[in-house]
C-alpha cells in the first residue's frame, strides 16, 4: 500500500497529484501530517504544498472541466469524509488522463460518487440557507449556532453577507467549533472562547439574548401554528423537506 | 381597545393561510450594501408545517374584514369570526423582524377589502412602501391585487412589489357568479391585464434605458380552486394553458377546496379536500410547463378527468402504447423526456452521458431513473425485457397502480423551485 503524506489543505491535494505523476507513484490512501497510516505500508511520500505545483495542476483542470464541475471539486473537498479525499484524487486523475471533459461521463462509478456527493454538499449548502436562525443578542449581533452534515460554512456566508448586510451576524459551526463574523463591514472568522456558557442545549444562553428577543421567537411559534391546515397533517412530509436533524435549532419546532 | 401583535398576527394568519402560492422564486434583487435583504432567483423555504407546506413567506392579511361574502371564503362578511387589522406600520416592522432572523424569504401580503377595492389597494401599498423606502428592504414581496383596482395603483403597486397576483378562484364566470355574485370575472382579467401591459412596457423600457424602473419582476400568478363547482380537469386545465399563454403569467395554483365555512347550499358537500386530485393536477401543470406536452395530449374529450390512480404522463404512455419503446441510447431528448419514470434532469443526464458511452440497464439506475415505470418503455444496451407493446398497456397499469398506491406519498406540491 502506498501512503501520501499532505497537508490536509485543497491545495495540499493538487500539489499531491502533481507528485504521484512526477514520481509515477499513486497512494492508495492520503493521510494528513500527523496522523496514523495502517500497518502495512510499501512506500510513503510526504507531499511539500509549493505554489507552482497546484497552479500547474489546477490551470490543466481549469482547461478540462466546466466552472460547475470546479465548483463540484471544492464541494467535494468539503464533504469531509472518510472516502472523499480519495474520491477526489481518483477523479482528478481521471480527469487530466483524459483528452476531452469527462465530466459527464455517468457510467464511471467515481465520476458519478463524485456527482453525487458534491449534490449532497449543495443540498447542505441549501438547508442552512433555509434553517439558519438568527437570534438576537444582548449587543446586537445576531447569531445562529448551526451543526451541518458537511463543513460548508464557506459556501454559504457570502448569501447571508449580502442579505444582511445593514446588521451584525454569527453563523457558528457548533461541531467543528469555527464560524463566520460579520461585523457590518467585513467578514472574519472566529471561535468562542467558552461556548459551553455560550450555548446550552444548543440555544443561546437566555441570559445574553436581547430583551424582546423570547417575544419575536414567540411570534414565530405562535405564526407556524396559525398557518398550519389541521385537516391535511402529514408529519411524513414534512419531515423529508425538512430533516429533524435541524430541529433543534428551529423554534418553530420547539414547542411540542 | 388595541388587540396585542400577537393575537393579530394569529387571527390574520389564520385568515390568509388557504391561499396557497408560497413561491417566491423569479426575481433577482441585489442588495447594494445599503438595507436589507435581496431575492434569491431559486427561493428559499425557511420552514415546513405540520401539514408539509413550505413555509418561504410571511403569509398574512392586512386585515380579515371584508365587505364581500364569497361562499368559499372563511373571511367572507356572513361568517362570524375574530377579526383584526394591522396598522401598516405593525406590519412592515413585523416583515423586517422576522426577515432579519432568517425566518422568512419575504412577504406576501393580501388583504380583506375595506370600503372599496382601491381604498385596499392603498392600504397595503403603504405597507409595501415603508418596507422598500423607510426600511430600505430590498427582499422579496408578493402582493395580493384586489379585483376591480385602478390601473394607477396596480402600475403603483407593481413598482414595489416583485409579484403581483390575482386569484380567478373559479374556472368559470357562471359558477364564480354563483358563489360570489359581487365578482365576475372581468374584474380579474383587467387587472391582469394590466400588470401584463405594465411589465413588457418596463421591459421594453429597460432595454432603452439601464435605470428604468422595473415593474413586478417576478411576474404574476393566479389561483383556482379545485372541486368546489363542478368543472372538469379539462375546463380547468384548458384555462390554465390559455393563461400560460399570456407574457409574464408566472404560475397557475391549484387549491383543493377546504369546507371553511358552516354548511352553504350554493356547495358541494365534500368529506374529504381533494388532494390527490389537486396534485394531479400539479402535475399535469408540470407536464404543461416543463414537458412539452399540449393540453390535449393530456385531457380532452375522451378523457376530460385525470387519472386518479396514475399520474398523468403515464397515463398518456399508456394511451399511446405505439410510441414505445424508446432507445435512450439514439432517441431524441423530447422523445426521452415522454418516458414515464424520467424526468427533466435525468433526461438531460441520459443525452449528456450517452455521448461517452452507450447506457446500460445499471448507468441508468444510477442516474436516478425510476426502472419501475420506465422499464415497460425503453430499450437500452443490455435491455431484453418487455415491453407495453407485448405487455399490453393492461397489464402495465395494472403492474403500477397496485405499486403505486401503496408506495406512493403524496409529494410537496408546494414545493417552491419553480
Ligand atoms: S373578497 Fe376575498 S377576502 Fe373577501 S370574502 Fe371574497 S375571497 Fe374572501
């Protein structure tokens, strides 16, 4: 088994691919720095992350692959799990050994996982742009803690950055303990320092919410049971638009 | 003696929630930096009740009084319910909080007609107004036109808003007079009219000068409702595909009617909302907009109601038997686009990949086709199956409604990508 050492960036995997066609060696599995490969290994190679190298890599995929099919790489790069990393190097292989685009080409299995997941990395993308709730602090910001499937924060902060644009806001990834900070002008990215005290049973502490911050959340709940039609209740369906996963941060859903 | 926001809100929400066109899609507002809000070309749900709806919009009335007694309507004057107005002001800010915590994708705001038709009309107007003005919002709004408004307030109304609609209600006039004797249907068509007129001048204006205004970029829609008069899937779904014909005619929303009110003779008795029904329709609304298919391919003489057991396209497969088998590998996209079980997306999908490669039974499972329907209808590499031909269309329904019924749950036919 061949083992390629990287630095666990996007940039770190290009630089990968670069190496397995310089040194004709392709890893059967990638492992960040640090961490622990299985026990029988025939060669290991530690990639160096270098400018040029990604650069030469990703100019040869810009020329083979449509922006949407770029757009799927980095969701793919996202989806964070445990057969993405390798899915992706597969499938960029795939794509440079190829003279013309592939992308399209369905009946091979990895392009095809690949089509998939980046679909399910969107369709997460998708859900936090519906189910992220923003409650207003005590200072006037205006957070939403948030547990997405995939990490894809990144994809989604520029929707809520011109949507909101006249107020200060906080996605925050409570799994991966990162988020995004938009403080009127710009964005950052930020982590609480003691989010235990922050966020209890994943809502905001009362304690920091703003004073007419419970009434607006009321004024929800009481509006999602007004609009709801008693004689078509089908619990089935709405729980497919609408996974339970994200329930726990949907006051509408709390009051049951 | 003030009601408090929250029981207005309750009362009025109750008031406007039969209304069904939740969409929000169709118009794209960038915001500048300034303000609030912009519109999502696809809209966004932001929740689901109980009963499956999207929720995308802040649905609500202005106020639920109303000087007109439409039989099908809970809000009619006869009916003896709480009644609440919201002051513009209560509204507006009310759209902007809720927007501000990402609970909703904008407003759609409809109204009870107070005093006459334009004294309404100038009511919401001002809510729509504060919102885009003082507020500086530059999110979604749907407003609701109310029959018999004068052009000067609809072209008003269509500068602010991204949608307008204005619901028929029902397919024809001789039934519409029966169970609302003050409406008729030209005072519907007018308006309509008019926003069609308002939004290709402004479209036309725009290609002149960058800066024009827009007037209802997100078109306008309209409303029937099913299965309270007694019009067939055919009178109805001709004069969905005339209204389709107009420019700017957005959607068509079909409304299984809901007994709202106490016992009223001018009704038909029903147990049961007719859902099945209301999604077939959908449906073949789908087939109209997205398919290629003509109305008559899909209703006509001989078969003036749809297919309760079968969805619509299947049932015209089936009817046709003569035109299948398709070869996904050589047929033409419309023709894939008619299989039962392939939908739009996957028929792009088939004529995208076969280019690479010649499909088999597996390649086209992966890409999502539904091999339960379509299995009777296509041939492909290594498909030696039967087919409808030898099958008998018989049989084939027969093999699919005893599938279908049991399997089949009624999807969101509110859902909002369109
Ligand atoms: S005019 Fe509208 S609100 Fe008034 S009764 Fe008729 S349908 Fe209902």
């Amino acid at each position: 088994m061949n083992i390629f050492y990287f630095d666990h960036t996007l940039q770190g995997l290009l630089c990968a691919i670069f190496d397995a066609y310089k040194i004709k060696c392709f890893p059967d599995l990638l492992l960040a720095e640090g961490e622990i490969g299985p026990l029988i290994v025939d060669t290991t190679h530690t990639v160096e992350t270098m400018s040029y190298k990604y650069q030469r890599v990703s100019q040869a995929l810009k020329k083979k692959l449509s922006p949407f099919a770029l757009t799927q790489i980095r969701y793919i790069w996202h989806a964070e799990t445990p057969e993405s990393k390798m899915l992706l190097f597969r499938y960029l292989c795939k794509v440079l050994d190829s003279a013309k685009n592939i992308e399209k080409h369905y009946s091979d299995p990895d392009i095809l996982a690949v089509k998939k997941l980046a679909k399910k990395v969107s369709a997460e993308r998708h859900y936090l742009m519906m189910f992220v709730r923003f409650n207003k602090t005590a200072d006037d910001i205006y957070f939403a803690p948030v547990a997405p499937r995939y990490n894809v924060l990144p994809f989604i902060y520029r929707h809520f950055q011109q949507r909101f644009a006249d107020q200060k806001w906080i996605i925050y990834d409570e799994s991966r303990h990162y988020g995004y900070f938009f403080n009127g002008e710009t964005i950052e990215e930020m982590t609480l320092l003691d989010d235990k005290d922050f966020l209890i049973n994943n809502k905001i502490n009362a304690t920091y919410l703003a004073e007419d911050e419970p009434q607006f959340t009321a004024l929800w709940q009481k509006y999602i049971q007004a609009l709801t039609i008693r004689e078509r209740i089908n619990p089935k369906l709405q729980k497919r638009a609408m996974p339970t996963r994200f329930w726990k941060y949907l006051p509408e859903t709390w009051t049951k | 003696m003030r009601k408090a926001i929250i029981d207005k809100l309750t009362i009025l929400a109750e008031s406007a929630k039969y209304d069904v066109s939740c969409a929000s899609s169709g118009s794209t507002r960038q915001n500048n930096s300034q303000g609030i809000g912009s519109a999502n070309r696809w809209g966004i749900c932001h929740s689901f009740t109980e009963d499956g709806r999207c929720v995308a919009l802040l649905k609500i009335m202005l106020t639920n009084f109303c000087m007109y007694d439409c039989a099908y309507c809970i809000n009619r004057r006869s009916n003896d319910i709480e009644r609440a107005t919201f002051s513009p002001r209560e509204l507006a800010k009310l759209t902007i909080e809720f927007y501000r915590r990402n609970y909703i994708e904008g407003l759609f705001l409809s109204s009870g007609v107070i005093k006459n038709a334009d004294h309404t009309m100038e009511k919401m107007l001002q809510v729509v107004k504060l919102l885009r003005i003082e507020h500086h919002y530059h999110g979604y709004i749907h407003m609701k036109t109310i029959p018999g408004a004068s052009p000067e307030l609809i072209y008003q109304a269509g500068l602010y808003a991204d949608r307008l609609s204005i619901n028929l209600e029902i397919p024809t006039e001789d039934n519409l007079k029966q169970l609302a004797p003050e409406k008729d249907h030209q005072s519907v068509y007018k308006p309509m009219h008019f926003i069609q007129q308002y939004a290709l001048e402004s479209k036309e204006e725009r290609k002149k000068h960058r800066h024009a205004p827009r007037f209802a970029p997100a078109g306008q829609s309209t409303q029937l409702i099913v299965g309270a008069t007694d019009e067939t899937d055919r009178d109805i779904l001709n004069l969905t595909s005339i209204l389709y014909k107009r420019p700017t005619m957005k959607r068509v929303y079909y409304s299984g009617f809901v007994p709202v009110n106490e016992y009223d003779k001018r009704l038909p008795i029903v147990n049961e909302v007719p859902r099945k029904r209301e999604h077939r329709l959908y449906q073949a609304d789908w087939l109209l907009r997205f398919y290629q298919f003509n109305v008559h391919e899909i209703v006509n003489e001989n078969y003036p109601t749809l297919d309760l057991d079968l969805d619509p396209k299947l049932s015209w497969a089936l009817r046709h038997p003569h035109l299948f088998p398709v070869d996904v590998n050589r047929a033409s996209y419309e023709q894939i686009l008619r299989v039962p079980g392939i939908g739009v997306k996957s028929a792009r999908m088939i004529v995208a990949a076969r280019r690479h490669s010649a499909l088999t039974v597996n390649a086209l499972k992966q890409i999502g086709i539904v091999m339960k329907r379509a299995q009777y209808f296509i041939t492909c590499r290594d498909k030696l199956g039967t087919t409808v031909q030898e099958f008998t269309p018989e049989k084939v329904r027969l093999a699919l409604t005893t599938r279908t019924l049991s399997s089949e749950t009624l999807p969101a036919q509110f859902s909002l990508h369109f």
